[in-house]
C-alpha cells in the first residue's frame, strides 16, 4: 500500500480516522502501575456488587491478593468500591439497582474471602439474626402521631434486619457454608403471620429474586428447587407466602423475554442455567394446588397474593393448565366481586380466553319453544 504522503487527501484522511482507534488500542495497554492495577480492581469489586456477578467478584478478589497491599490500604480500596458501587446503582437510568443489603453482604462476602474474619463472622451473625416482627402498622388516624412514626421506625428496622439476614444466608452460601440451605428454607417457612401487607417490594428485593429463594438454590439446586416445590405444595403453609414464592420460581425460570440484558452476568443467571429444564411445568401442580386454597379477602386494597397469583396465570408456558387448573380460575374469577380486584380480574380473563373459556361472555336466554335460536 502507499504512504499515506501519496494518497489523494480525503483518501488519506479517511485512512488516518480508520487507523486511529486501531493506533490508540496499541498505546493503551493494561493497566502497568499497581496504582493502575489497584484502580482497575475497584473498578471490577463495584461491577459486579451492582450487579451481583459472582465471577467478578472472584476474579477482583485474586486480583486483590495478588496485589498484596496493606490491610489499611485494602480496606479503602473495598470502602471505594462500595461506594462506586452504591452511586452507580443510585442511577435512575441505565443500571440495574441491587438493595444496599445485597451491597453490603456481598462486600463483607468479598472482605472474608481476602482473609478477613471479622466480616465472615459479621455476616454469619447477619445471617442468625432473627428479627422480631413489631405488629402491623396502625391506620394514622387511629394513633397519635408520635406514635404512628414510632412504629413506622420500628417497622422499617424490621425490614432492615429481614433483608440483611436474606442476603447474609445467600453471601454465605455462595462462600459453601455448610447448612445453609436448611437455614434458608427455615427462614422462609418461619415468615411473621401478621406481615401480609409486607410483599416483596417492602423487604426491599424489588424486581430482584428473594436472596432466601436463591441461598437455596445455590446450595443444591435441584434438591433445593424440589424442597421449594413442596413448601408451595404444603396446605400447612400459608398461601400469601406459599403465592409469593411459586411467583418468584416461576419469574426465575421463565423464558428470555423476562430476563434483563445483565441477566447473563449475575449470580442469578447462573443459578437458573442449573435449573431443571421443564422447572416452570413442574410449578403447575403447587400453583393449582394454591387457587383452590386462595379466598379473597376484601378488606385489603391491594391483594399481594391474588397479583402474584394473576401475574403468573399470563407468563405460564401455553396451554400449562391441567383442566382442574382451568376451572379452579374459572371458580376464582366469580369469587371476585369487589372493584379492587378488577385489573388481576381482567388478566386471569385473559388467560382463560386462551384456554376457550370466556366467563365476561353474556349468556343468551333459551329460546322460545318452537322459535329457532339466534346468533
């Protein structure tokens, strides 16, 4: 090829910008110094502390050990990964958003892996702490003030210690600590009776999966996704809770169209591609199991269980229901009555409508003898 002296000018400007990123990719090596290097590994830790990426977070912590620094000088470089960590999370647009209770185990999670047992037995009391729950919260026109933010605060501290304790036993069985799975499941048999206002999105996890539902996988997931199975088949459990953790499986092991474009980097990823292949057909029979145990309850404005219950009636694979499923829905939808629950209403009629049922349908007086039907 020419110089680019002998090339006609726009030929040679268009080589210099078609060379350029190729020339500064050259340039710009790795990172050389070990400020550089310790830079990078933070860099690395917050990824996937926002993200929950579990190879990351093991690569960073081989980097860090490598790296040799200083107790002192580790510890900032964690402390600075938290934070870059929390900021970026704090993001309205563009990232994904972990729960500072996932944060905070999993930097603990990342210090005992370095060598430090002070955080391992920081997250193993997280994970025993078993948290009083305070009573649900009054109407605020039913208390004093003071006494209505008080138990507010004391409520929030709740939650707090729930989601801290979740993450700690999911941290915690990452790192292969024995028992774990037990423990967990413990954890989400034992949930407070009187918490049923408390979905998912009050424990903080959000669009996140119950880090309870994941300790267990990730201990053993097709022993642990069976023990799930059976607790959302048990008539001894209570169906809000029984509801809430069938809809979760089934969300975990949906199809792609579900999953966020991060998805494939994360912990829970992971732990999906180790579920049973037919996992969401095995979910039919608790899920049957709970519609005919489910009794509306009116006093509520806004029904966590018969939501979760609707949600998972529309993602369910085509044609999932067995016919005792199908008119077990028929029988819910006339059992709901109230206004608050026409929208989950008008959803379960959605699904029904694909099984050939249609109960919004009107139905035409017989008619008249010797007069022929019309349609």
């Amino acid at each position: 090829m020419a110089p680019l002296s002998k090339l006609p000018a726009a030929t040679a400007v268009l080589f210099s910008l078609l060379l350029a990123p190729l020339l500064a990719a050259e340039e710009e090596a790795g990172p050389k110094t070990l400020e550089e290097q310790v830079q990078y590994l933070e860099g690395a830790l917050a990824e996937s502390l926002r993200t929950r990426d579990f190879a990351m977070l093991e690569m960073a912590v081989t980097g860090f050990k490598a790296a040799k620094l200083q107790p002192k000088d580790l510890e900032l470089s964690m402390l600075r990964a938290e934070r870059n960590a929390a900021w970026s999370s704090s993001q309205p647009f563009g990232a994904s958003v972990a729960p500072a209770a996932s944060m905070e185990a999993w930097g603990l999670m990342a210090r005992a892996k370095l060598g430090d047992d002070q955080a391992l037995q920081a997250l193993r009391r997280m994970a025993d702490e078993v948290p009083l729950f305070p009573g649900p919260l009054p109407a605020i026109n039913q208390v004093k003030p003071d006494e209505y933010q008080a138990k507010r605060r004391a409520l929030d501290d709740f939650a707090s210690k729930v989601r801290r304790r979740g993450y700690a036993l999911f941290a915690l069985a990452l790192m292969k600590e024995p028992g774990i799975q037990e423990k967990a499941l413990a954890a989400l048999r034992n949930k407070p009776a009187d918490a049923e206002g408390m979905g998912m999105f009050f424990f903080g996890h959000g669009g996140d999966t119950n880090p309870l539902i994941l300790a267990v996988l990730e201990a053993g997931a097709a022993e642990g996704f069976k023990s799930l199975v059976d607790y959302c088949s048990d008539e001894k459990n209570a169906v809000k809770d029984q509801a809430q953790v069938l809809s979760e499986l089934n969300i975990l092991s949906s199809p792609p169209p579900f999953r966020a474009a991060e998805d494939k980097f994360s912990i829970a990823g992971e732990i999906r591609q180790r579920l049973p292949k037919d996992a969401q057909q095995r979910l039919v029979s608790s899920y049957v199991s709970i519609l005919k145990r489910y009794v509306p309850d009116p006093k509520h404005q806004w029904d966590h269980t018969l939501n979760y219950i609707s949600n998972m009636a529309m993602v369910l694979p085509e044609k999932a229901l067995p016919p005792e499923g199908v008119a077990a829905l028929e029988d819910l939808v006339n059992r709901l009555p109230g206004p608050n629950e026409q929208y989950p209403k008008q959803s379960i009629i959605t699904v029904l409508k694909r099984y050939g049922k249609d109960p919004g349908a009107a139905v035409r007086p017989p008619a008249p003898p010797g007069k022929t039907p019309e349609f």
